[in-house]
C-alpha cells in the first residue's frame, strides 16, 4: 500500500530525504510536497516546489533504486490565488494532486492565535473555505486532511455533528461530483486525536456516494512513513470498504486493504 501523502525537503517545512523513505519500502514512493501560495507559515512568500529540480532527482534516484518513483503535490488552495494555483498545476506532471486547505491569508490553521476563537464560529468558517475550494477545483484527486483546521482545538464528535454535518454533506457530495476521494490521514488521526471525527466523516462521505479512500502519513520526518497504516486500515474495514485507491497519471487503481 502506497503512502499518498509524504513530504521531503522540497517542502518549505521539511528537510527529509527520499533516500531515507526508499530505504523503508520496496514499494512505489509519492512524495507530495507543498504548493502553498502567500504562505503566512513562511513570511507571506509564495512556496512552490521547484519541479525541474523534483524530476531530475526522481531521475537520479531511479538509477539507484528499484521503486516506481510517482509525481505528487499538495495544493494549499487559498482562493485569491486560485487562478496561480491552478496554472502551476496545469503546467506540470503529476501522478496525484492533493486538496488542502492550511491558511486563511494571514495564519496557518495550526497558529496559536486560532485558540483565541469561538471554535463553532472557527469551524464554520474553515469548512466555508473548504467547500469553496472543492467546488472550484477540477484539478485535484483527493480531498487531504478534511478536519486540518480542527486539529490544534478539542472539537468533539457531537459537536462536529452539531456544527458542521450540514457542511461537510456539502462538502462531501460536492467532492464526490468531482471524484475526489477522501484522505485519512493518520498525522490528524493518531497524533493530534481526530480519528473519532474520521469515524464521522468516513460514513458521511459514503453516503454522498463516495468510495474512493486514500491513506495517508503525512509525513515531515521520514521516522513517520507509513505511522500508523495498521488502525487507520482497520478503521476503513470497520466501515466496509475492502480497498483504498493508488494514483498513477490521476488515475485510481484499487488496492486491498
Ligand atoms: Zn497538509
């Protein structure tokens, strides 16, 4: 099973090398690293993965290495620079986009000065954000880290359910009109505690009629690829789903879970 959501130093916030990921598997390696424009995590600066630079490594590391070495990135959709985010995409090749939602312009959702707000207002705001960005882009796979602007609060699955089922049924339904599928991603799940709001979100997104999953670690340090793959696995079957999904060209393939 491919971990479909990893960082290396071609992420502003990461310094991890693919070797130290490929040594751990014989599997095919994603990294997807950060597009994030007007960066409020980095200065304001607009951070882009230096692509030329991206396949000439993969090339490199090919020689070496006998993985399917695979072309992700992770879009910080940020809606005044939806056009930006839009051109780079479309003018580079990449085997699996990712839909995230980090900032609102002035802070990442995980600063501190978002512990300051009234969280139901918090939360209706970040799932607005999200709703907006599912339904204007047609260039992403899979919908990451759905509870991204929760993670540093104590949001309840009661009060997810009171506050955002309506959202999020939005969300879902216009996710799967896209033919997102939808990430768990075990960095939300296991470390910061969200994993009682996946057992929500998971069923509400089946209704709307998805079924495409993704896994993944979302990891910065290497000692994270795969952390936590067994629950997070568990978790899927416990809700009937027998496969995630593994992007090639944007393309789903089924692999059993
Ligand atoms: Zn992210």
């Amino acid at each position: 099973m491919i971990d479909q959501h990893l960082h290396t130093y071609f992420s502003f916030d990461s310094d991890a090398q693919f070797e130290d990921y490929l040594r751990q598997t014989t599997t095919p390696l994603v990294t997807t690293d950060h597009l994030e424009l007007a960066n409020p995590d980095d200065a304001g600066r607009d951070d882009m993965p230096d692509y030329a630079a991206y396949v000439a490594k993969l090339d490199r590391l090919h020689q070496q290495y006998p993985n399917q070495l695979l072309r992700g990135v992770e879009v910080g959709y940020y809606a005044p620079r939806a056009a930006d985010l839009a051109a780079y995409v479309a003018a580079h090749d990449y085997d699996l986009v990712l839909l995230s939602v980090h900032h609102d312009g002035h802070h990442d959702y995980l600063d501190d000065s978002f512990k300051q707000a009234d969280l139901q207002a918090l939360v209706h705001t970040y799932y607005d954000k999200m709703l907006t960005a599912v339904q204007a882009v047609d260039y992403a796979d899979v919908l990451a880290h759905f509870d991204y602007g929760l993670r540093i609060h104590s949001v309840t699955p009661a009060q997810l359910i009171a506050w955002a089922k309506p959202q999020l049924t939005q969300i879902f339904a216009a996710a799967v009109a896209k033919g997102l599928a939808f990430e768990l991603n075990t960095k939300s799940m296991y470390i910061w505690g969200n994993a009682a709001l996946y057992d929500l979100a998971i069923p509400w997104y089946q209704a709307a009629g998805g079924t495409k999953f993704t896994i993944g670690s979302d990891a910065h340090v290497t000692t994270l690829y795969r952390d936590h793959f067994a629950e997070a696995s568990a978790q899927l079957q416990a809700h009937g789903v027998t496969h995630i999904v593994e992007y090639r060209h944007h393309q789903p393939t089924p692999c059993a879970l």
